[in-house]
C-alpha cells in the first residue's frame, strides 16, 4: 500500500482546501474495522486524529473539526479526500493520510495506524 497525499496550500481564515489522498494498493477486504483517515501535526504538537472513514461509508470525526471538515472516497478511483471548511489558524498542520484498525467502527479517526503517507502542509493565516 503506497499513500500519496496532494491539495495542499495555504489560505485565509475562513476559506477552504481539498486534500487528496492517492491510496493504491489498498482494500478494505470486507472487514469493517479497516480504515481510512486523515491525521495532523502541528510544530511543537503531537500527531492526532482528524477524520476516519470505513468499507460501508461510516465516518468519524474529532471534536476539533466536526462541522467544518468532511471525509469521503472514491472506490472506483481509491482516493480518499479531505474538504476543509471554515478554516482556522489552529487548523495550520501537516496533514497525513493514514490507513489502519480500528477499536470499532465508529471510530476510524482514532485507529491505530499500520501505513503513512509523506503528508502535505495546510497553513491557514489570520
């Protein structure tokens, strides 16, 4: 499995990116537990969950983001993506695609991860 993030930039407070998350080789082999996700890292901050998604469509979020970021994929194409609304200076990071397990299927965000991708920088200024 080989994950390559694109879409990121900088912007303004307020405004919105798309990543892309390229994931091929993946499958989720029928096994529900199996995710998707986007983490972060800020300078200075440790690396943490933003969104998950699994093989039905079921997606979590952290609290940081719902409302304002959303997860989604494309089978056919195995691409995973990120849109970010509303941004924030506090959402400024280094964004990763990550594939991994889950603790259940509701909360992909948090599963513990197996493979990275090489991230992309998301700079949001005031």
């Amino acid at each position: 499995v080989h994950l390559v993030e694109s879409g990121g930039g900088s912007v303004q407070a307020g405004g919105s990116l798309r990543l892309s998350c390229a994931a091929s080789g993946f499958s989720y082999n029928g096994y529900i537990r199996n995710c998707l996700g986007w983490f972060r890292q800020a300078p200075g901050g440790r690396r943490e969950g933003v969104a998950g998604i699994n093989s039905d469509g079921s997606t979590s979020y952290a609290d940081s983001v719902k409302g304002r970021f959303t997860i989604s994929q494309n089978n056919a194409k195995n691409t995973l993506y990120l849109q970010m609304n509303s941004l924030k200076p506090e959402d400024t990071a280094m964004y990763y695609c990550a594939t991994g397990w889950s603790g259940s299927a509701s909360d992909c965000y948090t599963m513990a991860v197996n493979i990275w991708g090489q991230g992309t920088q998301v700079t949001v200024s005031s």
